[in-house]
C-alpha cells in the first residue's frame, strides 16, 4: 500500500489547492512543472511557522526545511530538512488514490470548481485515501 506520514500530507498541504489537484490529475507532468518552477516559501503550518521552517523545491523533490540553503544544494537525507518527499513517492501515491477522487480532482481544477476544491483537496490528504497495491497471487 502506498501511503505517507502525517507529516508529508501536511507538506503536501503547503502547495496551492491548485497544485494538489493538478497532482492528482497528472502526477507526472506536474510534478516536472513544480519542480521546474524551483518554487518555495514561508509555510502555513503554525509549528513549522513558529520553528522558522521554509517550503523548499530541489530538483528530487520537496522538502520543509531550515532557511540558509540558497543554492538548493541540500540532499534528501540532510538534517536541516524536518519532512521530505521525492518526486517519485509524490507521483506513486497520486497514482495510488482512488479513480474517482482523480477524476473529481481533474473536474474540479479544469472547470474551476471553486466551492468544491476545498472538499476534494481535503479529501485526497486525508489518511488511508489510497488504494492497496495489486497483488501477484
């Protein structure tokens, strides 16, 4: 099963309501455009807020992590970084939500379903949304 911790839904949570639902839609591409956008910034989390954390883009994917790495040199097992997600665990577990949550998603952000990005956004963080991986046997 393809799942993530508390704290990388509520990294995932720092990116635009747009951005989650795009994700949703099209993991792949959109995680080349986050990626290639090399976006960041203050975060919402209050704790993380307080802590004088920052929402970092690298090019092997996101991290909240210490301000100071102006160059984005820092790798995936840095100590500076509180939370990580590359961009492949990001593309399985968008790839891993049920198909009607993506399809609600796509809908929503194609059709600029302002009322209802909050409800599907909500819904593809919450826990135990995926699907179980398939079998062999």
């Amino acid at each position: 099963m393809v799942d993530l911790t508390n704290g990388q839904r509520l990294l995932l949570g720092e990116l635009a309501p747009w951005q989650i639902l795009a994700l949703a839609d099209a993991p792949e591409y959109w995680c080349k455009w986050i990626r290639d956008s090399k976006g960041g910034g203050s975060v919402h989390d209050p704790d993380w807020h307080a802590a004088g954390l920052w929402r970092s883009t690298y090019s092997w994917g996101l991290a909240i992590t210490a301000l100071g790495d102006y160059m984005q040199e820092r790798k995936r097992d840095d100590a500076a970084h509180t939370v990580t997600l590359t961009w492949a665990e990001i593309t399985r577990w968008f790839e891993s939500l049920p198909a009607e949550l993506r399809a609600d998603a796509r809908r929503c952000r194609k059709e600029h379903l302002d009322a209802e990005q909050a409800r599907v956004v909500t819904q593809i963080l919450a826990p135990g949304v995926t699907e179980p991986e398939p079998t062999l046997w």
